[in-house]
C-alpha cells in the first residue's frame, strides 16, 4: 500500500509490521518499495502519516489522538 505525505511525496506502508496504538494499529513506513529505509508509521485509525515520537518511543497521531505508550517509562521524566 502507499501513503503520501503533505508535501506530494510516495511512501510504502507495510500492513504486516504494526506497533500497538490505543485506537488501532500503527503501520510501519519506508520511503522505498524494498522495504530498505524506514520513514514513519501510518495512524491505521485514520489513515495518516501525520504523527509523531518522542525521545521515550511514544508515538501520537496528530489528527486523531491515537497513541502508543512510551517504550520506557521513568517517573522522573514527569
């Protein structure tokens, strides 16, 4: 499947990779057909590639609020 970004731009969801979000998957994405250079994940809620990460893995979709908790969590970080 392909996903285009704002800026007119192709990438290539990978429907087999997902990472678990609290409304629906996100979908690993690369910038080539290969599967060789990761990009982003697309919001398998919405069907976005507008989202975000931070520095602890957690992962926002930016239209429609769908998250992935952070890979670590540290209460210091609060």
């Amino acid at each position: 499947m392909e996903a285009t970004t704002v800026d007119g731009r192709t990438r290539y969801v990978d429907r087999e990779q997902t990472v678990r979000g609290s409304k629906g998957p996100f979908f690993v994405v690369y910038t080539d057909e290969h599967a060789e250079q990761r990009w982003g994940y697309l919001c398998g809620n919405c069907e976005t590639v507008d989202n975000a990460m931070d520095a602890m893995g957690r992962l926002k979709c930016n239209r429609c609020a769908n998250i992935k908790k952070p890979d670590e969590w540290d209460a210091a970080h609060e």
